[in-house]
C-alpha cells in the first residue's frame, strides 16, 4: 500500500510488567473499543476490574472478562485494589472531573475519554489533584496514534502542501434516542460529542491554537432534541491568517471528513475520525495526486499501551491533560458564541507538545463482542 508520508519509531523494548487498570464505565463504546483492546495490549496492560451501575451489565461482563466488578456506589474500594493501579474513565462527560479526582486522590493513574471535562475550572482541578498526588493523567484522544492521522500531520510538517491554509471538516450522522448525548445534564450535545474531534484535527494539523471563534448551534423539530442542538457550524481563526470552519451534526448523513488547502497542494482524509472501518487519504501535491487507504485497526491498544508506558517509565503523556483542557477551552467559547452571536476572543494559550510519527502503534482490529445493556449511538 502507498504511504502518505512519514516514517514510525517501533517500542523499543519490552515492558517489565503489566498495569493493572479498572475500566469506569460500561456503556457501548466501552464494551465495543475498550475492553477488547486489552487483548492487544499484554504488553503492558490489563484489565483486573471493572465499575458499572448496571447488576446485568457486572454480572455478565464480569464473566466474560474473569474480574470483579464494583458498582459506582462502590467506586473507592475498587481504587483501593493493589491490583488497581490506573483506571480508564469512560462515563457520561459530566462525571469525568469527579471520578478522575476520586482516582487521583487513591493513588491511580488516569485515562480519561474526551472531552476531559465540560468546564476549564474542571479540567484545571483533574490536572491539579494528578499533579498533587503525583500520578499521570492522559486524554484518550485515540487519533494521536492512527496511523492515517499522524502521517497527515507529519506530511504537513514536511511541507507537502506548502503553508497549510484552510482546514474544513463534516462529521455527522443520524443519532439513535434515546442516548446521554442528547441528555443535556449529562454533558450531551454535539459540540462536546463529535466537535471535539474537529477542534483536536485543526489544532494538531496548524500545530497552532485558535485566537477567535464563531458557531451557530440550531435545531428542527425533532424531539431528539429536546435538549441540545442537532448541528453546529463553527469559524475559527488561527494566528498567521490560517481559518478552520467545520460542520457538525446529530440528525444527518453519516460523514466524517477533513481537508486541509495549502499554498501548494491539498489534503483529505474520509472516515477521518472513526475508529470503525478503513480511513482512505488522498494528498495532492506537486500537480500530482496520490491516493491509499489505512484499514481498520484497533486504534484504543494504542493508548493503553502508550499510557502503561508512561507509568512504567515516570513520564508525561502526550496526550495530557493540558492537551484535553485546549480542546475543553475552545467548545465552551463555541457555546459562549452561539449563545451571544458573537465570536469569542480566547485568551493565548501555550501548547508545545503536539502528536508526531513516533506515537504511532499498529494493532489489528478488535473483535466485536456482544454488547450488553448498551445501544450504539448511530447504525
């Protein structure tokens, strides 16, 4: 297969022992990606337990996986397990700062899905109580690792398509009801949901961070939602004269796509943010256009096994904390926006860590279980 750009560094050594982590949290993305992704993250990963609210989701995953399972009522007495020695948070967005800090505070590291919370206050207190109680903290942005993202990255650093420009992106699809993501009280809505992926892409891509946003958030009639917008569009304005406009929605075609337009060439990922099915690139660059595919991997392995490093080793994420508290910053002004109608100036912010090459991990991709007491957000 032709390669987009870009070479990867492979593990350099094998790891002495495996994490033992707790998976928080046992809705469809985590019986889908999460827990089958431990199988190709022996490594240095394990799963020892599990949380859940739900007696037929603990009494039956539990089974399937040989470890205890705690309700969340009894969240501090699976933290205090030896065996617990990092948790993968994976509850409703709202929950995220409080179990975070919980697990911090016992002395276990966390891996939390985004958005790292729904406030910067929140995020700023997760990182604060990791830092306090000397444990990692990383966000599970899955893409920092894929393969077709990182080669985009890395062929935009390599000046591909000369200075990159615009950067425009959809990703939509038709969202099952009833689901948390259109429970307002549960951090739903489709910024928090799916913008976050459009927001990371345009950041990681500029290697920048924006200055000023705009978004306009509406709705039909649907009861879906009854609570939050269906659809999104956003502007937002980078240092150097670079834009970033993209459009999300709940209620429409399934899409999710990005172009970059640069000076000298173009670039465009399809499926760009899914973690199901083949991402295929096409690169213009030069006057000549090339065009490949990544076929389906399992894209969560990667960030155990990079995290499970990271404790091993004393080292800090990539992606961090500080990383899921820029994208956290940038929604919430998307919403001051859409609020007011006028865009929002964002104060600056210092972010030198950005994804490279080296972060890649190939992992085949994971079985699809049967999935418990969950329903997928979309068919």
């Amino acid at each position: 297969m032709a390669q987009l750009s870009g070479t990867r560094k492979r593990r350099k050594k094998k790891a002495t022992r495996q994490v033992g982590y707790a998976v928080v949290g046992l809705g469809h993305f985590a019986q889908d990606a999460i827990l089958p992704a431990f199988e190709h993250a022996q490594e240095n990963s394990r799963l020892v337990a599990l949380v859940s609210g739900d007696p037929e989701k603990a009494r039956e995953l539990g089974e399937r996986h040989g470890v205890p399972v705690f309700g969340y009522d009894r969240l501090e007495e699976c933290l205090a397990m030896p065996e617990v020695e990092a948790v993968y948070i994976a509850v409703p967005n709202t929950l995220h700062a409080e179990y975070a800090v919980r697990a911090a505070r016992a002395g276990v590291h966390v891996l939390c899905e985004k958005p790292l919370a729904i406030t910067e206050e929140q995020c700023r207190e997760m990182i604060r109580a990791c830092e306090e109680n000397d444990v990692r903290l990383m966000t599970a942005y899955r893409l920092h690792f894929e393969q077709a993202n990182l080669t985009a990255v890395e062929a935009v650093r390599e000046g591909k398509i000369g200075d990159p420009r615009l950067f425009t992106s959809t990703f939509t699809f038709q969202i099952n009801a009833p689901n948390i993501r259109l429970e307002r009280d549960k951090g739903g809505g489709v910024l928090w949901d799916i913008g976050v992926y459009c927001v990371n892409a345009a950041r990681y891509l500029f290697r920048a961070e924006p200055v000023e946003v705009f978004a306009f958030c509406d709705k039909s009639e649907d009861p879906r939602f009854a609570e939050v917008e269906e659809a999104a569009s956003v502007v937002m304005r980078f240092p150097e004269g670079k834009l970033a406009a993209f459009n999300v929605s709940f209620g429409a075609e399934a899409v999710a796509t990005y172009q970059l337009v640069g000076t000298q060439g173009t670039l465009k990922l399809d499926n760009a943010y899914e973690y199901k099915g083949d991402i295929r690139w096409e690169l213009m660059s030069e006057g000549k256009t090339r065009k490949g595919k990544v076929t389906q991997r399992d894209q969560i392995a990667p960030e155990l096994l990079t995290f499970s490093d990271c404790i091993l080793e004393g080292q800090e994420p990539e992606p961090n904390g500080w990383e899921g508290l820029a994208d956290v910053r940038i929604i919430s002004a998307l919403y001051e926006s859409s609020r007011t109608g006028q865009p929002v100036k964002l104060e600056p912010f210092e972010k030198p860590q950005r994804p490279t090459m080296e972060q890649e991990e190939r992992r085949p991709a994971a079985d699809t279980p049967e999935i418990i007491n969950a329903e997928a957000p979309s068919q």
